[in-house]
C-alpha cells in the first residue's frame, strides 16, 4: 500500500484531515488522535491488504509512518 | 440496508471531513441527516468518525433549535469506539449527540453516585456496556464452575441495587453480557460446559427482567451477535480491553438510535408496502391473481414470510398500508382472492392502487390519516421509486429491498426498530381497528349535510377522568406520539408520568373519548400544578384522530368551570413552538384566555381569570371525575 494510499484510508477511518505533514508527528503532537484510533486502523488496514497484521507492533508505533511500516515490512 | 454505490459513501465521508476541517460542520449540521440517509454501516462507520469530533455546542450555537440528545457511556470495558458509531446513528435520526464517557471500569461506582460526573451531565440516555470481564476479573486461575456462579449471582445483586438505585431522570440502557467461545471451551468435559452456559444465561434472564422496572432497558445483545460475523476479536480485547467488535457496536448504536426516536416521539407510525415483489412475486397486472408468488414454492414462501412479518408488526400499532401501481379494483380482488396470503384487506388502515407518482400519493395518505410524512417508513423493491420518495419526501424512512431475494425482505425491514416503542399498550392493540372506524367516519361525514351535521350525527361522548397506574404507559405514549396537538411538546416517559401522578398540587387528567362508529380509548391528556390558587395547565394534548370535532373546547371548559368550583382565580396555559404544533398557537386565545406574554424559554403564557366561563359544546356529552365535588 502506498504511503497516499494508506494517508486517504487513515483519513476516512478516523475522520481526521491529515496531510503528508502528518505522517512523521508523535502521537502525543498529533491533534486530536487517541489511542482508540490505531484499533479503529486495525480493522480497516487488514482488510485493505488482505492479511493479518501484528496488533502490539502497531500499538507500539508512535507515527503514522511507523504504522505505516509495519504495514509494509509484515 | 441498502445497496448505495461505494462512491456515494466516500463522497458523503469526503464533505463531512471538508466541512470538519474547514470548521463548518457545525453550520452545515442540518444537511448531515439527509448526506446519512440509505448509508450502510462501512458509510455510517466512516461518518461517525467525524462527527463524534464534532463540538455539539458549536452546533447549538448555529442551529439552536437542533434536538441533542446526551449520552453518559460507562462499563467493564473500553467504551470509547462506540461513540463514533452513536454520533452517526443519532445524526441519522437528526438528533444532536453530546456524550459523557466513564472512567474506566469504574461503572458500579459512578452509576450508584448522584453526585459523579456521569449522573451529573443528566443524560437522557445512560449506556452501561458489560462484558464477561466483570466476571473472570475476579476469578483466580485455574477457576471452577460453582465460582462462575458465586460471582455471577454478585454480580447480578450488583446490577439489580444499580437499577434500584436509580436516581437520574434519564433512561439507564444496559447491555446483557456475552460469554466468548473461549471461556467455556477451556473446560474439557460436556457437563461443566452446560452448566456454565446454563448459568451465564440465567445471568442474562435475571438482568433482563430488570428491563421491566421503569426507567431501565435492557439490550439483549445475543440476537445481535448471531447477525454479527466477528462480535468479539481477541486481540483489541487483550491489547485494549475493547470487547465489543466495530460491527456489534453498530448493531447497538443502531438499536439506542431507535430507543431514543421512541423517547423523543420519533417512532413511526404507518409502514406502507408496495405490492408486486414486495409483498409478493409476481406482476398483478400481467400474471393475474394465480399466476402471482405469494405462498407456494421456494419464492411464493419466502414472500409469505415477510407478509407474516408484516401482519405481525401490524398486530402492535404499526399502521399498514399499501401504495401500488395498480388498478384498486384489482388489488382488493387480489387481496382477497389469493390463496395462502398472510394479509388481508382488514389489515391495512388504507390501500392505494392507482398509477399516480408514488410520492403524492404518500402525502395524501398521510395527511388522510393524521400523520406526518416523517412518520412513515416506506418498502419498495423498485429502486426507482424509492429514489422518488427519497428526493421528494426525505422525511420517511425508505428501506431497499431486493425483488430477486424475498427472503432477505424481513431482515431488511427488522434491521432498524422503526417502530420500536417503550411498551406496547391497548391502544396500540386497537389502532388499527380505530383508524379503519375512521374510514366510516369519513363517509359519514360525505353524506351528512354540514360539518355541525355530521358533528351531530356522531354522539361523541367525552370521559375526563383521573388516570390511574395502569394508564401510566399510555399517557406517556401520548406525550411521545403526539406531535400537532401538544401544546408544549414536553415528552415524558412512565417514571415522569408516575411520579407527576403521585405528587402533590398536581393534576393530571386523561381525555377518553368514543362516537357511534366506535370508541377512540384514551387520546388526551392535560398536564397541571396548582400554584397557590391559580391551575397551571403545564401541558394539554390530543391524539390527532379526534381533532376537529370540539373535543379539545369541551376539555378546557370543563376544567375552567371545575377550578372555578374548587375555588381557582384563575387558569395558565402555555404553548411552546413545537416543529408540528402550529395549528395549536391560538387555542388558549381562541378559549378566552388572556395573552401574558412570554418567558425566557420562548414559550407563551396565557391565563383565564375565570370570570365569563366559555359556552357548552352542545354536540359533545362529556363527564368527569373532577373535581367530583
């Protein structure tokens, strides 16, 4: 999945307009984002690419491109 | 659930997240209902993600007459994840969610405290999500059947003193509890097993009985769970306590949605059916009456079961009519001709078979039975159709079905609690019945010279009478239902209507009326407190089936001339703009009551000081247990 790719799903999964600008941004920084939201990605993620991703890994992430990593190194 | 193309759905996902980031969402609110209208749950999903971002007091600030709805969500788990999914099913209802969420796991504590966070926001609604945590908290490892039990029955006191202890206005909304594949399959043998599913499931019986106190609904989330593929996924339980899936708090959300439309007086009223492959296959005009499906063979059953569906519905208050492109003659021959057919003409309140635009037609009936569009839910197998009605009239709720799939029609119109109401009483029982008396009326009325003919001619007889318990569940239903002739549009539900009955100073009376063609049961109601020696009619409603006819001038003489007799100075009224009650702004006027301006609220007050009391209406016999000097 590519990185736009994967920014338009985050976008509608979690109702929050992000922009690239986004993607490197801690967590913590990142307005309005709770912990509830990376779950939320869970689903969604693994139905777009069709397989079974390692939840505590996505859990651990601290950016969008860290998920965004697991994604693609599972 | 309907078949909208996957675009529509991100189109919908799209401007919501436009306007969210553009900052407005808030002034762009009241078109959020209509962008939400036929959205399956990926759609509604993917909304409610924005939404539940949404500042309701921005909204209210734009839109100030916005209907909200507060929410307090608490329980054994994570609850969070199904705020997104109420923002979207309440905004689909047009209502306003404002939630308050909970500390975590801290349900017992925060529901039996007056004074927490939670009881303090006075929600309307107060969700309480359980999981099977609560139970397996508390148990070590390994753990034993008979302690499932000990700690089951704690639990269930735990919940029954929480129902007890109600303090809050408010409906409490509990869910039963799931028991995960995974608990009893870490016991080896068949017997302990059983037993813990025997005693998990009369853990459930016990708390949804609590569903009969009032104030308190219990959600039976099994049913639910049984339509629902994935209800519980391990791993966001394990990582973070989240017991519920996406799709099961959908379900739910969806479920509170409907709970809150019966509060609010949103429940609908009539289900009107299209005919050829809706209520059964076929096409009436070219395969005649036996050449139609609507019993024999593999799609004639399947269109028999939603018919039985349909009946059942019918038998409950639901008020059934059909809209067909038909000859009339043709359709009533059919509908008592055809063999095996579950529905027959007596069953619906109304059938219209012509060839005219569906929509009209819709309007008509509704206006000819007293109802509101927003009232009506609609079943059509022809997208077509649907989307006319739609467009042209997005207040009635349209469900798509399928004419290739029969057998999916009943699940499609069981998905929403359309009709879902707090407790189904006699008068529901009766409706249809009633509505069909008024058909009679109707002709009366035809052939009857003049309107004070016809009034004549009926013998209406009016019962003004001090209600008692068992009429508490109606009298709150016609706070709920009742929408042009309610003068203040102030619902309440049993426990208001109980305990209003049982305070002092107050009067409530309740309006039973009956005519020649038959009796109405009890359609009106007047809500009053004595204020020193001034009556204060807090508010005054009719059913609208007994409009038109003086009922409502007879009411209000009889109670200006029954304070006069226990010594009153004077009567209030008042009227609150309502979205229907219009028609009722001049009625305290019109009745001789003096205009005393308005109050802070918006509503108007009106006071009749009693000294020249308004003529009898001559063409009404009415009496009264009050003030039964």
């Amino acid at each position: 999945m590519s990185i736009d790719d994967f920014l338009t799903l985050v976008q509608a999964e979690v109702g929050l307009p992000l922009g690239a600008a986004d993607l490197d941004t801690d967590f913590d920084d990142l307005v309005a984002w709770d912990s509830v939201h990376l779950l939320k990605l869970l689903t969604a993620l693994e139905g777009s690419v069709g397989a079974r991703l390692p939840v505590p890994q996505l859990l651990e992430s601290r950016s969008l491109r860290q998920v965004h990593g697991v994604l693609v190194t599972r | 659930m309907t078949a909208l193309p996957a675009e529509t759905i991100e189109t919908t996902a799209v401007q919501l997240r436009t306007w969210l980031a553009t900052g407005m969402l808030a002034q762009a609110y009241p078109q959020v209902r209509g962008l939400l209208a036929g959205l399956d749950d990926a759609g509604l999903h993917r909304a409610g993600a924005v939404l539940a971002r949404l500042d309701a007091g921005e909204v209210l600030a734009a839109h100030p007459s916005t209907p909200v709805v507060t929410i307090a969500v608490t329980g054994s788990c994570t609850v969070e994840p199904i705020l997104a999914p109420l923002a979207a099913h309440l905004a689909r209802h047009g209502f306003l969610l404002r939630t308050q969420v909970g500390a975590f796991g801290q349900y017992a504590v925060e529901l039996a405290d007056p004074h927490s966070e939670l009881s303090r926001c006075a929600p309307d609604i107060t969700l309480c999500l359980l999981d099977a945590h609560i139970v397996f908290d508390q148990l070590p490892t390994p753990w034993t059947v008979p302690e499932v039990i000990a700690v089951l029955e704690e639990t269930s006191a735990l919940v029954a003193q929480i129902a007890q202890a109600q303090h809050r206005p408010g409906t409490l909304v509990c869910t039963t509890v799931p028991l995960p594949a995974h608990w009893a399959a870490q016991l080896v043998d068949y017997r302990s097993r059983a037993a813990l599913g025997a005693a998990w499931r009369r853990f459930n019986a016990d708390l949804l009985d609590l569903g009969e106190r009032p104030g308190m609904v219990i959600l039976d989330l099994e049913p639910l769970i049984c339509d629902t593929p994935r209800a519980y996924d391990p791993r966001v339980a394990t990582y973070a306590r989240v017991c519920f899936s996406d799709p099961l708090l959908h379900r739910l959300a969806r479920e509170v949605g409907h709970l809150v439309c019966s509060v609010r007086g949103r429940t609908r009223k009539c289900l009107v059916l299209d005919l050829d492959g809706t209520l059964w296959g076929g096409v009436l005009a070219e395969d005649g009456v036996d050449g139609l499906e609507a019993s024999g063979g593999y799609r004639g059953a399947a269109f028999q079961a939603f018919q039985r569906v349909v009946k059942q519905l019918g038998s409950q208050g639901a008020l059934l009519a059909v809209c067909s492109k038909n000859d009339d003659a043709a359709v009533r021959e059919a509908l008592h001709a055809m063999p095996g057919l579950a529905l027959a003409e007596d069953d619906f309140v109304a059938i219209v078979a012509n060839w005219e635009h569906k929509p009209v037609n819709i309007s008509r009936l509704a206006e000819r039975l007293g109802i509101g569009v927003d009232s009506m839910v609609f079943v059509d197998d022809n997208p077509v159709e649907r989307d006319m009605v739609r467009a042209e009239l997005p207040e009635v709720a349209v469900i798509d079905i399928e004419r290739a799939e029969p057998a999916l029609h009943s699940e499609r119109l069981l998905l929403d609690g359309w009709f879902a109401t707090q407790e189904v009483t006699e008068e529901d029982l009766a409706r249809t019945a009633r509505y069909r008396a008024e058909g009679r009326r109707r002709h009366c009325r035809a052939g009857a010279g003049t309107g004070t003919d016809y009034l004549a001619q009926l013998h209406t007889t009016v019962e003004l009478f001090r209600p008692s318990p068992a009429d508490v569940a109606r009298l709150a239903q016609l706070t709920q239902r009742t929408n042009r002739f309610n003068l203040t549009t102030q619902r309440l539900d049993g426990p208001a209507v109980r305990r209003m009955l049982g305070e002092a100073g107050t009067l409530v009376l309740a309006v039973r009326c009956a005519d020649r063609f038959g009796a109405h049961g009890t359609t009106g109601a007047v809500f009053a407190r004595w204020q020193g020696d001034v009556l204060d009619i807090e508010n005054f409603l009719l059913s609208c089936r007994v409009l038109a006819r003086g009922i409502e001038s007879a009411c209000l003489n009889a109670i200006l001339s029954g304070a006069q007799r226990v010594g009153a100075v004077a009567v209030r009224g008042r009227y609150r703009p309502g979205a229907r009650n219009q028609k009722v702004r001049e009625l305290y006027r019109q009745h001789g009551f003096a205009d005393r301006g308005m109050d802070a609220s918006g509503t108007e007050c009106y006071e009749h000081d009693l000294s020249r009391l308004p003529a009898p209406v001559s063409h009404i016999s009415l009496t009264s247990d009050w003030p039964g000097l």
